[in-house]
C-alpha cells in the first residue's frame, strides 16, 4: 500500500479526486475502509473527492501512507487543479486584462499628473476605461495605434525638451482634447470673422481688464473655443491649438503669468487656426519655449507680432531709438504704444526679446487683470 511512485492516468482531467478514486479502485477499497484506516471524516473525503472541499497537506499525509501516492503528488496535482480553475475564472481573466491594460497606459502616459489632479483615482478598474475614454479608445488595441500613430508625426520631434518628457505632453494634450467638447459655443466657427475677433483680442489685451473672460468671449463669438490648463511636467508648453468636432480650440497654460505672453500665445494659436489648422486633419500645434522653429511656427509667430505693431513700423521704432539707451527706452515705449492702442508692456516684451535684454527694469504692468 505504501507505493508511492503509482502515477495515475489523466492527471490533470481527475485532479485530486479523480486520482484517490481511481488508486482506490486499484486496490479494491472503498472510500470507508481509506476513513477507517486514517482517521479522515467520511463526510469530509467525500467532499475532497467530489471537488467541495480542498485536500488539506495533513490529509494528503495519510491518503500517502493508506494508498501509496505521495503526498507531495496529491498536493501538485491539486495546485495545478486550483491554478487551472483560477486561470479560467471571469473575474481573474476580466482583472488580468484590466492589469495589461494599465502596463500599456502607465508605459506612454504620466499617471502622476494625472493623479495629482485628480483625473484618475488610484482604482484601475474605474482608470482603465476613463482613461481610455479621454483618449477616444475603446480598448487597449486602439490606444496602441493611436499611440504608434502619433510617434510619427513631427510634434514628437521637434523639440529635446519635449522628448524629454513625451509622456507628460501626450496626456495634457489628450486632455485637452477631451475636455475641449465639453464646452458650449453658442455660435458657429466662422473663417471670414477672424479679422474681427483679431482687432477685438488686441483690445481685450490693450484694456486688460476681466482679460481671461475677455478672451473667451471674443473667441466664443467666431466659435472658437477657449481653455485654461495647467500644463504637465516639466515641458515649457505655452498654448495649444485644434480642431475637435465643429469647432477649433485654443489652449493656454499661463505657465508665465504675464499679459505680454498672454497676448503672443493667444494670437499665436489663432494664427494657426487663421493660416494651417484643418478640420479634418486631426492635426494640432503646440507652442512651446525655444524649440525649434519651423516655418509654420515662424508665420504664426510672425501673425502673432503682426497684431500689435506691423514688421514696417516695428522696424522703423527700432531704428529711431538705437541710439536710446535701454534703461530709458520706457518712455518712448509707453509713447508708441499709446498711438497704436497696444498694451505697452506687450510692445515692452518684444523690445526685451528682440534685444535679448531681459533684465531691465520693468516699468509697465504685467499683471493679467
């Protein structure tokens, strides 16, 4: 009785109680003389070997001494019994695809942003399908094209900056994107408005009063949309401009909280819808601190300036006041922009940029009021 290499057929089809009634049919004993020999419950083999109760290590000592299989045998084949049942179990299959699911979103987007503003709550259960949702995907499959998608295009290039910190700008601006629709605009976008809501910015930016509501405003009016969002990471992302459904939007970060920035990063974004944004491209510009400049980004720059002060008269200022010593230029400034109906400070920072003198004393308020 004490054969403890018997190795039973259709190992796993039996599992535990398969293999005790077939060991006990080959040796010619029935489960009540096995509970007799080694003290086990009647009630209790009954339930091991119908599959209602697990064989515990000190039963499967016995059954190795009354039947001759080993205990170490028994407690494998109901290991591998209990892993196979596990591995066919909805719940684990449906929280394993889950679990894929998060290894894929954590490996191209920054859960910490997204965690630190409360977008997602820790539950992937609940994570899995709002992320997925705030990336227009319905499963893992689409969310890898996207992915692979946008690796190729030219926004994910063009900066060390910003491929420093991909992960941070490819979730800002997915969300973005989907908090862009959740905005109403009563009226519809209109191309041949653009000229107007242009003059009306300037004087938003020249007033600077309500400036933020200001802008909004006027944008609504073209059916523009507007946003403020905080950017992600560590990435110098200044504005962000695209098309989603029937209206393209704007995206400011005031990442710096100044009313010249303001003005060029707005205008900036409007030139692209103005000059390079298609509806149905699926295209979108990011502004962003000292990368490269393309030439789209040189004509919405260039759009940008344009709206305050023309390159003509621009030039023509520079050339008068050359000889004007910096630390006076103030004057001259507040002047200028005084005939042109232009914020001074918006004509201030473009001197200190054109100049690279960014130390001087600041005179004009930079405030967004």
């Amino acid at each position: 009785m004490n054969d403890k290499t018997y190795s039973p057929t259709n190992l796993y089809d039996n599992a535990v109680g398969g293999v005790i009634i077939e060991r006990l049919d080959g040796l010619k004993k029935s489960q009540s003389e096995i509970c007799d020999i080694t003290g086990i419950s009647k009630s209790v083999l009954n339930d091991v070997v119908k599959g209602k109760r697990n064989l515990t290590a000190e039963m499967a000592v016995l059954l190795e001494s009354a039947i001759g299989i080993s205990a170490d045998h028994l407690m494998t084949i109901q290991y591998q019994n209990e892993l196979e049942k596990a591995r066919s179990n909805d719940k684990v299959i449906a929280q394993i695809t889950q679990m894929e699911s998060w290894q894929e979103i954590e490996d191209c987007v920054s859960i910490a942003d997204l965690k630190k503003r409360h977008v997602i709550s820790g539950n992937i259960k609940q994570d899995v399908p709002h992320v997925f949702s705030i990336f227009g995907v319905k499963d893992v499959d689409e969310f890898r094209t996207l992915r692979e998608s946008e690796e190729t295009q030219t926004l994910f290039k063009r900066s060390e900056k910003l491929s420093n910190d991909e992960k941070a700008v490819f979730t800002w601006k997915h969300l973005c994107y989907s908090d862009s629709v959740k905005i109403d605009v009563d009226c519809p976008y209109s191309k041949n408005l653009l000229d107007t809501t242009r003059d009306k910015l300037k004087d938003v930016f020249y007033e600077n009063k309500n400036t933020l509501k200001g802008i909004g405003r006027v944008l609504g009016e073209a059916g523009i949309r507007f946003m403020i969002r905080e950017k992600f990471g560590q990435v110098p992302v200044d504005g962000m401009s695209f098309w989603r459904d029937d209206h393209p939007t704007i995206v400011v970060t005031l990442r710096l909280k100044n009313i010249d920035n303001l003005a060029f990063t707005v205008l900036h974004e409007l030139a692209h819808i103005v000059l390079h944004l298609r509806k149905d491209e699926g295209v979108s510009f990011i502004n962003m601190e000292n990368e490269k400049r393309e030439k789209v980004e040189l004509e919405a720059d260039q759009y940008a300036q344009d709206t305050f002060v023309s390159q003509e008269d621009w030039k023509s200022f520079m050339n008068k006041n050359a000889e004007v010593n910096p630390y006076a230029i103030h004057t001259r400034i507040a002047k200028f922009a005084e005939e042109l109906r232009v914020n001074p400070q918006i004509l201030f920072g473009r001197y200190m940029h054109d100049t690279g003198l960014y130390r001087l004393r600041r005179v004009f308020s930079s405030e967004i009021k």
